[in-house]
C-alpha cells in the first residue's frame, strides 16, 4: 500500500499491520493554501486474485483569516 500527496509518497506498507489498518497522518500545517490529491495505491497478494486499486481523494486547505479586498477607489 502507498500513500501519495501532490504526487509524493508519504507513507509505504509492504506487510500487512498487526491490526489490519493502515495510517498516514498529514500535518495540514505544512500544506499551502489550496487543493491537495491523496492516492492511495493497494496492491493484493497474487492469491486473493484481486486486481490493483487506487483510491483518491481531493481535499482543500482554506486560508487562515479571509482578507478584505483592498479598493482604491
């Protein structure tokens, strides 16, 4: 399993986690103002006989304080 945002790996799983979850944890801190696009790629063992699957997501970070516009007017 792998965890892609803005199209950089985050977070990789190779084995399968003792309670069967897997985690990636985003600081929205270090995110810019606008949208992201998480990916996650799953891959099955050969004898489940499950294709790949990618899920996605697209989140927004919103600016902290909305500014006025400025006129000039």
């Amino acid at each position: 399993m792998t965890f892609v945002l803005d199209g950089k790996v985050i977070k990789r799983y190779t084995k399968d986690t003792s309670n069967g979850s897997f985690v990636a944890r985003i600081n929205p801190a270090k995110l810019k103002v606008g949208v992201h696009r998480l990916v996650v790629s799953v891959t099955f063992v050969k004898a489940a006989g499950t294709p790949p699957r990618k899920l996605r997501l697209s989140f927004q970070k919103c600016a902290k304080k909305l500014a006025l516009p400025r006129f000039t007017g």
